[in-house]
C-alpha cells in the first residue's frame, strides 16, 4: 500500500467510465460519494503540497484535490486505463513554478 493517496470523487459519468475500464472493483463509498483511491509516493505528496498551498491529509494520509485538478486526474485515469498514474499525473498536476515572478533577462 502507499503511503499517501488522493480521494478522487466520481460523478455519475466518470462513475460510469471507471466501471466500463473494468475499474469498478476500485470504487468505494467516502464521506458518503463515490470514490477512487489514488496511489502516490512521499515524494509525489511532497510535491503535491507546493503545488496546492493548503492541502490537507487526513488521518489516513488521503487528500482531496482542488475542482481543476481532480478533472485533469480523473481524465488521466480514463486516459491511461489505470489507477496506477501518479508517474504521469504527477507531472501534469505539479508546476514547479507556481506563484514565483519571471525573471526577466533586462
């Protein structure tokens, strides 16, 4: 098991789509929705955390993505057919340069 993971919260559709990828043994109900569990390391929830300011863990090391970014993760799931995506989700979700200034070269 990992240790850090994000509580990806399904609509009917992706619900839907998640079932029709043959995911569906992966649902689970959370706080009362529809969930996936998304595997990632320390290094990606690292990562994540300067990517999102505010980002909370719960006791069992799970964390809910802000709107845009659960679509884009959600997207990659249908895209890759897998849960296992966080290699590649991590840098789609991840800019190492959010809120710093451009230097400019003057």
């Amino acid at each position: 098991m990992a240790d850090y993971c994000i509580n990806l919260f399904l609509d009917q559709e992706q619900q839907k789509n998640i079932e029709e990828l043959g995911l569906g043994e992966h649902i689970q109900e959370i706080d009362g929705k529809k969930a996936v569990q998304v595997a990632m390391s320390k290094k990606d929830q690292k990562k994540l955390q300067k990517g999102f300011p505010g980002l909370e863990f719960d006791s069992s090391n799970a964390c809910v993505l802000p709107d845009e970014a659960q679509i884009t993760l959600a997207d990659i799931i249908l895209e890759l057919k897998s849960l296992d995506v966080m290699k590649f989700a991590i840098t789609k979700l991840y800019n190492p340069l959010a809120g710093k200034a451009l230097r400019s070269k003057a």
